[in-house]
C-alpha cells in the first residue's frame, strides 16, 4: 500500500466513522425513548446505553485520528508506517492475542461467582467466539 492509498483508507475510515457517530446517537436517542428517560440504572437499559455511548465515545476519537492525519502530513506518514510496518503489525496481532485469552478467562472467571446461567451463556460466547476464530482463521490461511 502507498501513502497515497492509505489516505484513501484514512478517508474511507473517516466516512465510516462518522456513520458510526450518527448511529450510536441514535442509539442513545432509542435508549432514551425505551426508559421514558434519563435513568439508566437497569441492569437491560444500562447495557443499551453502554453499548450506545462506547459506539460514540470510540467513533469520536477514531474521527479525531482521521482528521489529525488529514491535516497533518506528519502524523498522516506516522500513521502509515504505525499500520503497514511488519514489526508492528506482528505486535499488534501478538497484544490481541493475549488480550483475548485473558479477557475469556477473566470472564469465565467472574461468570463463575454469578450464576449457573450466566456461566453457561458465557461459555457459549466463548465457544462461539472460538469456533468463528478458527472459521476466520481457515478462511484467511487460504487466502493467504
């Protein structure tokens, strides 16, 4: 990929980000509507307006990055060279990785001092998450 293309990408990034803004606001607006209001300390609601605010909240900041990379010819290379060296591309795959094995276990974990149900609709999650893994991981390795 040339730098040329990846400001194409940092454009294409842009626009769905902005998307991603519009529709996580929107979320919040639905949330809102459910409750009948400004109260979100349901265990059900809070989990919409979570969902909703995240969506906005990293919407936000991947604009931010876009614009700073746009204006910034500097900070448009650093990204660049962030996203397409090998070294880091390996590192980042490595940190996801293990973000991934940690952040199952942990859930399993505190799952376990719940309840039954919710361990048993975690370790589905986690099965599921596994097998898509695995799914992606054939997909790819064929490709590649």
């Amino acid at each position: 990929m040339t730098e040329n293309n990846f400001r194409k990408w940092v454009k294409i990034r842009f626009a769905v980000n902005a998307a991603l803004l519009a529709t996580g606001a929107a979320l919040i607006v639905l949330a809102f509507k459910r409750q009948g209001g400004w109260a979100p300390f349901g265990l059900t609601n809070g989990l919409y307006w979570g969902f909703a605010w995240g969506i906005v909240g990293n919407a936000i900041a991947q604009l931010i990055r876009c614009i700073s990379g746009l204006k910034n010819g500097k900070e448009l290379r650093k990204q660049f060279v962030r996203e397409t060296d090998e070294r880091n591309i390996a590192l980042v795959k490595k940190a996801w990785e293990y973000t991934g094995y940690i952040s199952l276990v942990a859930l399993l974990a505190v799952a376990a001092f719940m309840s039954a149900e919710v361990m048993q609709a975690l370790v589905f999650a986690a099965a599921g998450e596994l097998l898509l893994f695995l799914l992606l991981y054939l997909i790819l390795h064929k490709i590649g």
